[in-house]
C-alpha cells in the first residue's frame, strides 16, 4: 500500500470551559500572566458526567457518523492516552462497545501510554499496520483522547480537554511520511503520574520545559539532516517550512519552540548574515547554558515572530482554545491548520510536526497533503465535516469558582466505587456519551445524548 495516512478525521471538545482571564483575576495571578505569559484564550473541561471513555466514545461515534464509515470496515484501533481508569482495560477495549454491537470483534490494537506521546505512537502504529504483512485491506482507527487536570496552584491553568479520531488507510489525502522522521526518548521524571488514588500529575513544571527543548533539539536536528540526505530541500531549515504543528502543553511554549529551532539554525551557520544584528557576547554563550540564558530565548523568540506567524500560528487556534490536549495536542493542531488554512493553499505542502510526551518521548515527523485536485476536496470536505468555528461558538462559559468546585468535587469522587454521577447532561453537544453510573465493583455505564 502507498501513501498511507489520514482520510478522516474528527475532534472532540467538551461544551464548557473557563476564560483564562477570569481565571487569572481569581488566582490573583499577575494580570496577564495566562493570558500572554502561557499565551491561552479558554479552557476546556469536563465534569463528573465525561470521563476519558466517554470522551473518545463521543469522537469515535462522531466520526464513524460525519463521514458515513462503516464500522465493518475497521481492523485495528489504536488509543493513544495517559488519562488511567481502569489501568489493566484499556480504553481500545471501551471503544469496542461500539464495533461489538455490529458484530465487529476482530479488530487489532490496545492502547498506547507514555504521557502526551500516546496520540503519536498509535498513529505510527496504526500506519506500520497498513503498511505491513498483517494488513487485510481494512481501515485502521488512531484515537487520542484525554483529560488534562492538575491540582490547586500554578500549573491549574495548564490543563485542558479533548479527543480526536482519525481514519488511516492508503492513498489517503494527508500522508504520514515515515523515511525523515528523527526521534529522541530518554529517561526523565519531570511529569509523572505514581499517585494512583488521584487524577493529578507529579510534575516538575520547569523541568518539563527544559526537557521539551532538549528533546526538540535533538529531533530537529537529526530530522533536518534526514530531509538534508534525503535531496529534501523543504525542512532544511525553519525558513524553508511551510507549516509546522507542536504539541502545546501553552502556547508561550510553542513561541518559544520556533525560537529555538532558529537557535538550531544558528547553531549550524553561525556566519549566515541573518545573525548580523547579534549581540557579541550571544554567540558564545555554550549550548547547556542556553535553555536557561534569558538574552539567547528572547533575541531567537523575537526573531522568530514573522516564522511563527506565517508557519506555526494557524495551528494554533484550538491549543489555545481548550489548553493541553495532552496526547490530542498536536492532532488538535493539525484540525486547526486544516481549519484556518485553504485547502487549495495546503495543496502539496509538506507540515513538519513535533511530538512531546514527559518522561520522556519525542519525535519529529512529516505530513505531505497530496497535489491533487481529488486531494484538496477530500481536504475540504474534512474541514467542512470538522466545523471547529460554530461548535467552538456553541461552547458555555463557566466561571472560575464554579469550575475550581467542580474539580473539588470529582477529586472527592475519584477511584470510588458505586457512585452516580451529578454533573448536567441538558448543555452537553448532541451525540455526546456520558456517565450515567459507576456499580459497586467500578463498572461504568453510558448514554449517548
Ligand atoms: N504578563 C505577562 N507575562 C507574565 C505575567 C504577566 N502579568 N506574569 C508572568 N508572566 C510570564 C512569565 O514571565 C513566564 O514567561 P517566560 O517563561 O517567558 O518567562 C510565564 O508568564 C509563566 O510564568 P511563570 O512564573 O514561569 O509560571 P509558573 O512558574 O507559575 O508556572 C508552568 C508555569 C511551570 C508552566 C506551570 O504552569 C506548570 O507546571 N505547568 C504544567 C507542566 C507543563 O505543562 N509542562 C510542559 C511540558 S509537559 C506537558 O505537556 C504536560
């Protein structure tokens, strides 16, 4: 099979979330500080009603509807998550309620853990499917969903919500290419999860941050000199992009990504008069001391404003809208970028892609979107399918203090057994599962609304 990858794809997004401001002006953190400082607009959330089955059910569901696939057609789903609740039972398993019901069992495919790398790893494996020797010429399914929540203090503001699905076979519109990807996986513990009896990381924020730009370090280098031997002149170098996606734990991270690859770019031409205007005593500043140096991020970051704007920023739109995604967060920016950008302008672009997940895991990748007019309407038709405008507008807002008790309340709910969820069910979306009980031996039921 040739050009495997994306034929479909559907995100899913709770109808609630809480304003960055509002939440800034009860935290009393600085005015500003989530807003510009992490760069975040809103934030998604759920209550006790969603939980991460329910979530990747919803888009599952969804998809299988929007784009009338039948379910026959499905023989392997891949789920990339780090949101655990029955830890042995994946959540793959839960999704089979769906494909059960027509008689469907034998369908390949568990889940995929390692923080926020989960999304990526079932997609690379949902593709060596395709492309292998067990392939029966059945579609695969990658799902990533999660639920990203933290306790009371500063990293609050960087949780998130949502759950995307997408339809993997070959001669697909957007395709995974595999031959230049790079990746980087190292041991770590800046974000964990040991404490089972709570739906909150272990995390070391700052740590988490330095780890991310290391890790993209690595990949961006191994990957450009991949493309470079290769006679791949489009992802030689940031200038080169035509769009790149990243996992957002914030925005302000991603800002400062592009910075850092202009760094990398830097690193390898320190003679290439766009670093003129560089002030001396930057360019012998040594690399280990760069993740911290103040004057080396803000002279790369203000450098690489006009890069980030024309490359990363129409992928944006819902990282900032419904904050970390977790292992959604890069598919979120893929929706985003098939969302803002024509697709007759995406038409044969290459979209370099970069995965994070603590603990740790990264790689850099490429999707080509194919140079043919039967392309660009399959794109269109997705965008048209996806509708991120008017369901991100159909939303309700929830005010800080309410939003603060809601997650007091399901911390108090947590891991028990034998207890019946309160959270509405009027303003959830349309065809949206949700929780209607959990039995005395953990046992979860669900509707679809
Ligand atoms: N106006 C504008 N900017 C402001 C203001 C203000 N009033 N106040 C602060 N800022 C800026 C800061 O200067 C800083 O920007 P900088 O990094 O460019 O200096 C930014 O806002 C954040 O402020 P900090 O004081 O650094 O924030 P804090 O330490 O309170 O928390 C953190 C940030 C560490 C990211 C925390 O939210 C966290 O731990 N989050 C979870 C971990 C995480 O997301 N890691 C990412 C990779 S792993 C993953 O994806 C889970």
């Amino acid at each position: 099979p040739q050009n495997v990858g994306i034929h479909a794809l559907e995100f899913y997004f709770p109808s609630q979330y809480v304003s960055q401001s509002e939440l800034e002006a009860h935290d009393q953190a600085s005015s500003g500080k989530y807003t510009i400082g992490l760069g975040q607009l809103n934030m998604a959330f759920v209550t006790d009603r969603e939980d991460v089955h329910s979530i990747c059910l919803t888009a599952v569901h969804s998809l299988l509807e929007k784009y009338s696939i039948d379910p026959l057609s499905i023989g392997r789903i891949e789920v990339g998550t780090e949101t655990i609740v029955d830890k042995s039972k994946s959540v793959k398993s839960e999704l089979m309620r769906i494909f059960a019901a027509v008689g469907n069992t034998n369908v390949e495919g568990v889940d995929c853990t390692n923080a926020c790398y989960g999304g990526t790893a079932s997609l690379f494996n949902s593709v060596a499917w395709v492309e292998s020797s067990a392939w029966d010429g059945r579609f695969a399914l990658c799902v990533a969903g999660d639920i990203a929540v933290y306790a009371e203090g500063n990293a609050r503001p960087t949780g998130g919500c949502g759950a995307v699905a997408m339809l993997i076979g070959p001669d697909a519109p957007v395709v995974l290419e595999s031959a230049n990807r790079f990746s980087h996986m190292e041991h770590t513990y800046d974000f964990y999860k040991p404490n089972l009896s709570s739906e909150y990381p272990t995390v070391d924020g700052k740590m988490s941050l330095g780890c991310y730009l290391r890790a993209l370090d690595h990949c961006y280098r191994g990957f450009r000199e991949k493309c470079a031997k290769s006679g791949d002149d489009t992802a030689t170098s940031l200038e080169k992009f035509a769009y790149a996606c990243f996992h957002s734990p914030f925005n302000k991270q991603v800002q400062k990504s592009v910075g850092r690859l202009l760094y990398n770019d830097f690193l390898r031409s320190p003679h290439d008069k766009q670093w003129d205007d560089m002030p001396e005593d930057l360019r012998n500043v040594p690399e280990e001391e760069s993740y911290t140096h103040r004057d080396i991020e803000q002279y790369f970051s203000k450098k690489a404003v006009p890069y980030y704007k024309r490359i990363v920023q129409p992928s944006v739109l819902l990282s900032q809208q419904l904050g970390n995604t977790y292992t959604a967060s890069l598919y979120s920016a893929l929706v985003s970028l098939i969302t803002n950008v024509d697709p007759a302008d995406l038409r044969g672009k290459r979209v370099v892609l970069f995965s994070y997940g603590s603990g740790l895991c990264s790689s850099m990748f490429s999707v080509r979107f194919r140079d043919s007019e039967d392309a660009v309407g399959k794109v269109t038709d997705m965008r048209i399918r996806l509708d991120i405008a008017s369901r991100l507008a159909a939303r309700h807002k929830v005010d800080p203090v309410e939003y603060n008790g809601i997650l007091k309340s399901k911390e108090l709910k947590y891991g028990k057994p034998n207890t019946a969820p309160s959270g509405p069910t009027d303003t959830l979306f349309p065809g949206t599962y949700y929780l209607t009980s959990i039995d005395d031996m953990w046992r979860r039921s669900y509707e679809r609304k």
